[in-house]
C-alpha cells in the first residue's frame, strides 16, 4: 500500500517551533513580501477567530485585531522538514518528499517489520513526533492515501481498504483534488460538491468542460476502477507508485559574519570560501555536484533558500561559483550567514582526463599539498583564509574576514 | 541537515593596550614603553547612524625601542586599544 504522512500548516508549525505558546494565540503566515497579501496557514485559535488561510491581509486584522503574523522562514523550514524525513528513514521508512508536511512512503517494505500497515503507521507518526500534529493514511493509490492523511486527526492513521477506495473517496469534499480554485468554483457552481459527485459524470464531458485537468481530477476521485494501475499523466506522475528519494548527502558549509552584510562583492568572496571548503571534503569523494542549495540567515529574523539543478554535474569551483553568483543578487536582505549545502550528488566519479593540463594545476596541487601538511602539524583552524570584504572601510577590523579552510 | 558552522573572525581586531596619555589627549607612554614621536594623528567618526557608533582618535607613534605602533582612544568606550592595519 503507499501512505501518506501529512503535517497540515507545516511552515507555520516550523516557525513556531522554538515558540509553542503562540500556537495556542491567533496566528498565521505572513504574506511573502512583494507577493499578494495573502495569509498562509493559520492556527487554530486564529481560524475560531474567524480567520482562513488565503484570506487578505487587510480583511483578516479587521476580523482579528489581536492576529500575530508570523514570518516566513524558508530556511527553518527546510531544516525542521529535513529532520522528520530524517527520522522517517532511521525507521526503516523509505520516503518521497512532495513538500513541507507531506510525504509519501511505500508500506510494503516495513510491514512485516512493524506487524502491519496500521502500526507500521503507527511507528511513522511516533517517528515524526506528537508535537507536528501528523496524520497519516494508507491506501493503494497516493491519492487516495493523501485524502486519507487529511482526514485523520493529529496522531491517527486511516487505512482504506482496497476494494473500498471509491467509496471512501466518494463522499469527500472537491478541496481535496488538486484542482484549480477556478475550477473547483465551476464545479460547485454546477452543484458537483463531492468526489464522488464528479466520479459519477461522464469521463469525456469532464473532459469537455474542464480540459485535462479536470479529466485528471476525475480519474483521481476513482472514476476508472482498475484503470489506474501505473497510470501516468501528462506530468509523468504515477499515481500507484513512490519514488523513494536517494540516501540523503550530509555535505553542509555555513559561514557565520560577525556583522551582518549587505554588499554582492562579500557575499560572492564568501561563496567562494564555501565552495573551497566543501569541495575539499573528503566525504564527497571526488564526485561530482548535481544538485545544490544556498541559504542565508537574515538581519531581523528571516531566512532565505535557493536550490539549482545543474545541466551538467560538476566539480569545478568556477563553474560552481558561476552558476550559484547571480543567486546572491536575489538576496532581500543584509545577511548574518551563508550555507551551501549539496543536496544530490552524481553517482560516477569517472572523468576524461584533460590531454593538456589546466594552466596553474600543478601549483594549484602543490599548494594543496602544503596547506594539508600545515593543518596535519598545526590542528584545525591553523589555515584560514584572508577575504577582503570592505576594502574601502574606514574601520580597518572591517576590511577583510579570517575565514577557517578546515 | 548539520552545516558545519565555521564562524569568520575579523582581521585586525583592536586590542587592549595600556596608554598613559597627556594632557592634550596625546599618548605619552604605551604599554609601559615612552613615546618617542606621533608621527600622525588622525579621527575615525563612523557608523553613527547605528547603535554601535564609532568615535575614535587614532595616533601612529615610534616607540623607546623603535616600533612604529598604530594606538587610538575609543571615545565611545573611554578606553585606549592598539591596532594593526590601521
């Protein structure tokens, strides 16, 4: 069966997570900045004020004056998210993270383990923790086991019966489809409310009407029994099956700043002092980089995430540095720190070696091969290197950053 | 996921010196040692705008023993510091 673990409100739980007592307040996500002021999540004590998440910023303080708006904070949750997959997978679960708060996992290679799928969900929700309010479902398509996850109370697991889907999808509300608000508002308009309602029309006239979206949420809400076994869409997106994600890399660099900084100039003499350090770790083991993220720790409490996916992967600081530079341009704010952290790695570490070396290589290695000796004789943080950051600074403590090559 | 946080330290940090002054401001003895000349003296006013403003009276002095020293009096603090790259 495939299952699914859903944390409703993932971001704002992960903003309040050091900060439990405001959960109990009248609070919700803040709108990102330069988006359309409109709430993310809220709590629970802010939806019996009257608050509903997508509301406007404006209409929800007039409803509720005592509203905290909470920021966003990709960073943290990121970090929060990782660690429940973490969790999950020193379990024995091998997941597939969709987003924040919702993952799916097959049951078939833990239920002899646990005893069962209803406890094998047991022991994924224990894994998660109590304090994220998961619930969890488990049915034999990943739409279905989704449903099933959001109608469970924190802490419960609902199984859905194989030869039951249909009839457990069918009385369902439509804000369960992955459709859009438009659409759904057509269908309501048309009297369609439930999953079951849509199941029950005619395949070509939703298809007719709503176009291959709406033919995709009616094959979804169990319109073709049986038909969708290793059915794919047009997204390649198979409904009875889960990716599981390759062993995660624990490759990870952050540069602390002792003030924060503003200027492009720091900040990409600082990536490169990332990449030199991470490059050199030896748990890479000469492979190279797929996929990487950079993170930065904001003045005033934000945080912010870009993640890039390279077209080919690499190893070479210059084309590293290349792609991720421009990323630090779309920084909002003045940082504290900067991450880098390398998500996917490629599998090989085969590569044509060069007929004629690189200009420089040799000295490159021997000067490796120094600054090794030098850490062997004198420890950690003996080598450290000098990155100019404000030159021009009248506070000569100001002009450049001892940075650690450790 | 754990970075390995590495925090960067800044070049340059003032240190704490011992400075017998005059009664013009001027340092007359440094870390224990005479002056033998300032050789320039300048003022840093900066970050005034922030909490942490900074107000300081550099002095480049020769020493008895013939080290150049960079020294200045921290007006915010009311203390004295020596300073390298200054």
């Amino acid at each position: 069966m495939i299952a699914c673990l859903l944390i409703p409100g993932f971001e704002l739980r992960a903003a309040l997570h050091h900060r439990p007592r405001t959960l109990l307040r009248p609070a919700a996500l803040a709108p990102l900045p330069g988006t359309e002021p409109l709430l993310g999540p809220v709590t629970a004590a802010a939806e019996a004020a009257g608050v509903r998440p997508g509301m406007r910023l404006g209409e929800a303080l007039a409803t509720c004056p005592s509203l905290v708006l909470v920021e966003r904070d990709a960073l943290l949750v990121e970090t929060e998210w990782e660690q429940v997959i973490r969790r999950l997978e020193d379990n024995g679960f091998a997941v597939e993270p969709v987003e924040p708060g919702c993952l799916y996992f097959d049951t078939r290679g833990v239920e002899r383990l646990y005893g069962g799928v209803s406890p094998a969900l047991k022991r994924a929700l224990a894994a998660v923790g109590s304090t994220w309010n998961a619930g969890a479902g488990a049915a034999d398509r990943r739409f279905a086991a989704l449903a099933a996850a959001a109608i469970a109370r924190p802490g419960q697991a609902v199984v859905v019966d194989d030869q039951r889907t249909r009839e457990f999808l069918a009385p369902l509300p439509l804000t369960l489809m992955p459709l859009e608000a438009g659409r759904r508002e057509e269908l309501d308009r048309l009297g369609v409310k439930k999953i079951g309602q849509l199941a029950g029309l005619p395949g070509s006239a939703v298809a007719e009407r709503l176009g291959p979206d709406g033919r995709r949420a009616w094959s979804l809400a169990g319109a073709e029994d049986g038909g969708n076994a290793g059915w794919n869409d047009s997204a390649g997106w198979n409904d009875t099956k889960v990716s599981a994600r390759p062993p995660a890399t624990d490759l990870a660099e952050r540069l602390e700043f002792p003030e924060a900084v503003a200027n492009e100039l720091t900040l990409r003499r600082a990536l490169t002092a990332l990449l030199d350090r991470i490059l050199a770790r030896p748990e890479r083991g000469g492979r190279e980089i797929r996929k990487v993220a950079l993170s930065a720790r904001l003045v005033g409490g934000g945080s912010w995430r870009r993640t890039m996916t390279l077209r080919e992967p690499s190893g070479e600081r210059g084309t590293l540095r290349a792609a991720l530079g421009p990323k630090l341009a779309e920084l909002p704010a003045p940082v504290l720190s900067l991450g880098l952290e390398l998500l996917t790695l490629s599998e090989s570490e085969g590569r044509q070696l060069a007929l004629v070396p690189p200009e420089g290589e040799e000295l490159e290695t021997r000067l490796q091969e120094g600054l090794r000796q030098v850490r062997a004789h004198a420890g950690a943080g003996a080598v450290a290197t000098v990155v100019e950051v404000a030159p021009w600074s009248r506070i000569p403590e100001q002009r450049a950053l001892l940075v650690p090559r450790d | 996921m754990s970075a390995r946080l590495n925090a960067a330290a800044r070049l340059n940090e003032p240190r704490p010196a011992l400075v017998a002054e005059g009664f013009d401001g001027s340092p007359q003895r440094v870390n224990r040692q005479g002056v033998e000349v300032v050789r320039e003296e300048w003022r840093v006013l900066d970050r005034w705008w922030t909490e942490e403003p900074v107000n300081r009276r550099y002095f480049e002095v020769v020493l008895e023993s013939g080290q150049n020293v960079v020294v200045f009096r921290d007006d915010e603090r009311g203390c004295w510091f020596s300073q390298r790259g200054a």
